[in-house]
C-alpha cells in the first residue's frame, strides 16, 4: 500500500517536471527553499504539495486523487484533509488581512481516495472586518462536505484572559507513536491482531510528530478516563505565511481527536467503524505548526453510536492557540475471550 509520503514524494516530483507550480495556491510559499545546513528543505514543500489545489475557475479548486489520502484502518478519505483543502479553497478567495478565525464543516458522505476531489467556495459577505465564505465539496457530482468559514482582520482590544495550559511531561522526555508501537511489536506477549494493526500503522508515513504523554491510554493497552494529552509538530520547515500554518493545523487537528471516546472501553472493546460526522474550529492566536504544540483532548459523552470530543491546542509559552470540537460515529462490540479450559 502506497503511503502519504509516497503520494507527496509523486506529487512534488511531477509539480517540478510539468512546470505548473503557478496553478497551485499559495504559489509565493511552494518554491524550494535551503536550510543553513545547505540542505534543502523538501518535507515542506512536500507538506504543502498535500494540501495543493488546482484552480479551475475563479472560486473552483480542484484535489487530484494522486494527492488523496485514506487511512490504512479508515474506507474514505481522511477528513482531515477534506477541512485542510476547503480552508486552503476559502483563504485563495479572501485578501492577505484577513485570517480564518473559525469554521464549521459537515462530512456528508466519504470520500474516495480514487477519485478527484472538487471545492467550490461561495463569496458569500466581504466587510470591513469580517468575510464569510461557504466551500462545498463534490466528487462526480455528489457533495460529500460543506464548510462555514469566517474571516476577520486582527484588531488590538486590551481585555482579555484565557484558561491556563495544563502541565505535562515536555515532548523531548517522550517517544513518538512509532516507537511506541515498535515496541509492542517485540513484546511476545502481542496479540497476532494487534500486530496486524500495528504494522499497518507503521506502514503509514505520517508527517507529523505525534507524541502521546500517555502511550498505554492512548492506544488503549488499558482502560483509562476518556482524556488524553498529546504533542504534536509537523515535520519540516513550513514557512511564514500564517494562512499556510491554519490550514496545516486545520489538517493535523483531526489526528487523535475521536479515538479518545474508545479510552474507557481499553481492551475490552473491538472498533467495528469510526468516522467523523462535523467539525469546528476556532483560532485563537496566532501559531506555527512546525514547532511543538500540545493537543488536550477529552470527550464528555460517547452513547448511541455516536462520541462527542473537544480538544485545545496550546503552544508552548502557555497561549492557547486552537479550540475544537468534533462528533463522530463510533460503532464497537465488546471483545469476545476464550477459555482456557
């Protein structure tokens, strides 16, 4: 099975060869750049080939299905992506002043990795201070997501407060979810399924540092309280244009959010089918995904098939960055044992 940094490796490659990096958005921020190394920085552009749009008309953007991406365990395209190319579509339309300050998106239906995706973004108000566009996503004429965005210029206001960040072990004192899981891979005591699972995952070249400061929580090798805190920084250097940085964030914030509703559950349950049903985040500050943020996620209520999850991102200095919200379907059976008599 081909990996997420295979389809960036492809996609940047033929980028260079065709010559049509001008069609993509944000083209000042897609030319190659060095490191002081003297090496140069391609996980970046490979980062951004991901989230890349062809512009078709003047509010149409197009997704090539080399750049789509599903999940090993998932059957659609991962709705991550989906929020991160819609919000890439809206900020093409909106002026260099205005920032996303919150969306609100619906998947209707699942995605095929196989087939183009099409955004369509409705102009929908320009103010003074605030503009609002609406994006809809289709695939051979179905539309499988709808997305609220609302832009606004930054203004300076003197009152304000914020939640303080919870304190946690740093990143730098913790494994990455690869070595977690290569480490389970050597116990002998490893169920053969969850090694099937295991080397799925590790099939999947994701381009983001996850950091879990629980490992055993957050893979669920015991039941635990349905919250989970989680560092996370993509990979390479990703710029200095700020839109670049919320629609990368906007793509990463789908990562671990919905699995905390299966916490409480540990072992004792079997996933039969998760999948997101909406989305919404709101930007608080401004962030950059390159360096180390912490994900605090926790779900008040799972029930009836479907799991109610938020999550705050915070940068390292204490600023709260992000605030999100997601519900999806989760749909588990309980694990069956076998006696050993």
């Amino acid at each position: 099975m081909a990996t997420p940094m295979n389809y960036f490796r492809k996609t940047f490659s033929c980028v260079l060869k065709s010559k049509i990096v001008k069609q993509l958005v944000f083209r000042p921020n897609i030319s190659m750049s060095t490191t002081a190394s003297g090496q140069t920085d391609l996980e970046s552009q490979l980062i951004k080939s991901f989230l890349a749009l062809e512009r078709i008309d003047v509010n149409i953007f197009r997704a090539n299905e080399k750049n789509l991406w599903q999940h090993p365990l998932g059957r659609f395209v991962f709705g991550g992506q989906v929020v991160g190319q819609a919000l890439v579509a809206a900020c093409e339309t909106v002026t260099d002043d205005h920032h996303i300050h919150s969306l609100h998106c619906y998947f209707l239906q699942g995605g095929n990795s196989q087939k183009p995706i099409l955004y369509m973004v409705d102009r929908t108000r320009d103010g003074k201070t605030f503009s609002n566009r609406s994006v809809k996503a289709t695939q051979m004429g179905i539309s499988i997501f709808t997305m609220q965005a609302s832009f606004k210029l930054d203004e300076t206001q003197v009152y304000k407060y914020q939640m303080q960040m919870p304190k946690v072990t740093g990143p730098e004192d913790l494994m990455d979810t690869t070595e977690v899981m290569q480490m389970q891979l050597k116990h002998a005591d490893t169920p053969d399924k969850e090694r099937e699972f295991i080397m799925k995952m590790l099939s999947c070249d994701i381009p983001i540092d996850i950091r879990p400061v629980d490992p055993e929580a957050y893979f669920r090798l015991r039941s635990s309280e349905p919250i989970r805190y989680v560092w996370l920084k993509a990979e390479g250097h990703i710029g200095d244009d700020s839109k670049v940085h919320q629609c990368m964030a906007a793509y990463q914030s789908d990562y671990s959010l919905l699995g905390v509703a299966l916490q409480p559950g540990g072992k004792n349950y079997e996933t039969t089918f998760m999948t997101s049903l909406d989305h919404t985040i709101w930007f608080h500050a401004p962030f950059r995904v390159d360096e180390w943020m912490l994900y605090e996620i926790f779900s008040p209520q799972c029930g009836s098939g479907r799991a109610l999850c938020y999550g705050r991102v915070w940068k390292r200095d204490g600023t709260l960055a992000m605030s999100i919200a997601q519900e999806g379907v989760v749909r588990n059976k309980p694990v069956e044992t076998v006696s050993k008599l």
